[in-house]
C-alpha cells in the first residue's frame, strides 16, 4: 500500500538558482539576439523565439521538435531542451520531461555547473511527481535515476557558496537538495526490490530531514520487504511516521497492521492493535527506537507456546517475558486445569464465574487467599454446585491477562464433569494440583 502522495520538499529551482547567483536561468533568458560570431544565425534565432514563444504547450512542442529536426544548432539546444522540459512537466508528461532531461543533460561541458545541478533538481522532482507511471519502473529509468541522483550529490557537494548568500541560507539550500536526491534514489531503488540501497538511501534523507514522515514510512517498507524482513526497525519507522502525522495515517497503520499479523501470528488479533498503539506511543516519544524495543516473531511466540513450564511463572513476572507469553498463549485453549475454587459468582442462565487459584504445588495451592484466574462457565448449570475450596479441573481458552495484580481470564469454559459433585454431595477436596497450565 502507499500512503497518499507527497512531492519532496526542496526549495524551488528559482529559488536555488537565484541563491547560486544565476537569476538569469532561473528566468528562463533566451539568448542573445544575433551578434558577431554568436554560434548561431538570424534565421536560427527567430526560429528558436518562434517556436519557444507559441502559446499552446502541445504546439509549442511540435514548433520546438521541428526546430531541433531543422536546425539542430548546439548553441540553441540547451535552451530549445529546456524550454521542452519544461513544458513536458507543465503538462504533467513525465516520461517526456526526464526524456527532454536527459538530452539535456547530455549535452556535457556545454552547460555549466549550475546549469547541469538545476537540471537534476527537475530531472529528481520529475520522477517523484510520476513515479507511478510504467514508463519510470523501467529497469534501465530506475539505474539512469539512480545514477542520477548520485550525479545530484556530487554536483551539490562541490559548489560553492555564493557570495551574496549566508553560510545559513547555503547549508539550507544545500540539505533541502540533498534530501531529494537521496529520496529519489530510494524510491528508485525500492522499485527495484534493492532494499538494502533503499534503506541507505532513506536513512541518508533522514539525517538531512528527521521529521519527514513520509521518508520514515518508506524506510520502514524498505525494512520489512528485507530478507529476512528488519521487522524491529521496520515496525518503528511506521510507527514513527503515523507519529509524525503522515498523510493516510489509516492507510499506513492498516499496512503496519497487516505485516504485523504476517509476522507474528499472534493468538488474538487485538494484541496486534495493542501493539501498534505502543509503538505509535514510543515513537510520539521519542525519534530513536529504544534498544530494548522488540517485537517478537511467530516462531518466538511458538516457542514460548511449547515451553508449558514458564506458561504461568512469565505470566506472573510480566515485562518482557510476560508479553511474550500473552502474545503467545492468547486466544489458546487449555485442557484440565487445576484450580482451587475461591468463589462462585452466579450469572444469567446457564452462565457463572469461577474466581480460582492455580500454582504449581500444593502446598501453594492451599496457601492462597486470593484468586489469580477468573474461569467463565458457559452452558453447565451444574458447575453452580461448587464451592469455596472445591478443587477442579477445567477447559477454557485464556483471554484477559492483567499482570498487577496479577489475573488471567477464561472464555467458554467447562468443568470436568468428573469434578462435579452430585446435587447435595461435597466438592473435591485436597486433589492434588495436576502439572500442566
């Protein structure tokens, strides 16, 4: 899924321009009229204007190819490919500004640094605006993209500061440019299923901009669409970007959801909506992900599943441990359990409570002066023949779990008929706890 689409933020080629000290580009000056030795002809000249000035973009296309096919003047092809760009971009045809783009860029030592960093910036803004076209998922669109973007970095990290702009406004300008290059490059690179180049990427635009939330979502696709998925770093990037009000939050915390449920598995789907909302929470909290921040796998819940000796004692220390096993046992059902009866609550028809206790000896058993399970009885009228004290075995799926005071809960629960005492007759008494649950 894709949350609702954002263009980078990067400051305006004019404004860039303008910052390097080359207004004249940035305002689109055609060249000179014919003077001595200018690299062109008259008849060239006004044939340039003529077609840059046509009114209507889809004929002004056609007048400028013509140019291009008549007369194809070196002088006049960086500013005959650029006004192509440009008007390309204006009508939203992507594919052809990259196109027009690239021939421009090109043209090699016949534009200068400026020229050719400006360039880029529209080539990077281009691609991010149409991405989604067919035509820009190309294997060879998305390597010439990234490599694009890499000429980007370069270009920006060797120019200058301009005189008449403060080192402030400079170091701006320049992260504002880097942050969409390196975003460019990421989105290239997950189309192209690279996600390690991806992450680099994005982690990259992320130190140029920390609270760009649609660059932590990316990052966090980026994380899980890994082998093996970085699914601790990929859930808190998600988290960090619904944080950081991404637009489409819904969006993205269903997709957070759904990788969330492949990964883990868990017993009761509402730990998964739990879960989300406490790494939301953490992330709200705080831009670094802890270090002891862990989401546990499907085969760490089997894990903590199989190892029955630690159901209750994790359950009982809570923390890491006892979200483990939550996770784990949620939603499961247990054969006979022994308990010790504390308390029957009657209910509505057919329908009671068991407030129990279990431990996994006697000697604990008999100890006990509060219940640490609530058993709901459903369809089994009899089981209201308990009592205090009565010792039982019973069959439930574990539900709720409360870690102070400690407290589990069971749904659908039935009592062994075997521990059922007869109308009039006394409950069992003193049975010994069965290992188990």
């Amino acid at each position: 899924m894709k949350p609702a689409s954002k263009r980078v933020r990067v400051a305006s080629l004019v404004a860039v321009l303008m910052a390097f000290g080359s207004a004249a580009w940035a305002q689109g000056a055609a060249p000179a009229a014919a003077q001595a030795g200018p690299g062109y002809t008259t008849a060239e000249y006004n044939g340039y204007n003529a077609a840059k000035n046509t009114a209507n973009p889809q004929d002004k296309i056609r007048a400028l190819e013509a140019f291009i096919a008549q007369y194809n003047n070196p002088t006049l092809m960086p500013f005959a490919y650029r006004d192509l760009y440009q008007t390309h971009y204006g009508l939203r045809d992507f594919p052809k500004t990259i196109e027009y783009i690239d021939k421009f860029l090109g043209l090699g030592d016949k534009l200068s640094a400026v020229d050719r960093l400006a360039a880029l910036i529209n080539r990077g803004q281009a691609y991010v605006a149409g991405s989604s076209d067919a035509a820009l998922q190309q294997p060879e669109m998305l390597s010439r993209t990234r490599e694009a973007s890499a000429q980007g970095l370069t270009a920006v990290a060797a120019l200058p500061k301009p005189a008449n702009a403060t080192e402030e406004q400079f170091n701006t300008q320049k992260k504002n440019i880097g942050f969409m290059f390196h975003s460019v490059a990421g989105i290239a690179a997950s189309q192209q299923k690279e996600w390690r180049a991806a992450q680099d990427s994005f982690r990259a635009a992320l130190v140029l901009n920390p609270q760009d939330n649609t660059s932590h979502y990316r990052l966090g696709v980026a994380y899980l669409m890994d082998t093996p998925p970085q699914a601790n770093d990929g859930f808190w990037e998600l988290g960090r970007s619904i944080a950081l009000n991404i637009q489409g939050a819904d969006q993205v915390r269903a997709y957070l959801r759904g990788r969330l449920m492949q990964y883990q598995q868990p017993g009761c789907e509402k730990l998964a909506d739990d879960q989300i909302t406490q790494v939301i929470t953490l992330a709200a909290a705080s831009p670094d992900r802890p270090a002891d921040f862990n989401v546990p796998s499907a085969q760490d819940l089997q894990a903590a599943r199989d190892d029955t000796s630690n159901f209750l004692p994790w359950l009982q220390e809570g923390g890491a441990h006892g979200q483990m096993m939550w996770l784990a046992t949620c939603g499961l059902e247990y054969p006979d359990v022994t308990v010790r009866v504390m308390e029957v609550v009657p209910g509505g028809a057919d329908q009671l409570t068991l407030r129990v206790f279990r431990a996994p000896t006697q000697e604990a058993m008999e100890a006990a002066t509060a219940p640490n399970m609530e058993v709901h009885i459903v369809g089994q009228s009899e089981a209201s023949r308990l009592s205090k004290d009565d010792y039982i075995r019973f069959t439930g799926t574990v539900t709720g779990y409360q870690p102070t005071p400690f407290l589990l809960t069971w749904d659908e629960s039935k009592v062994n008929a075997e521990d059922l005492p007869a109308q009039g007759a006394p409950g069992r008494r003193g049975a010994a706890a069965r290992p188990g649950a």
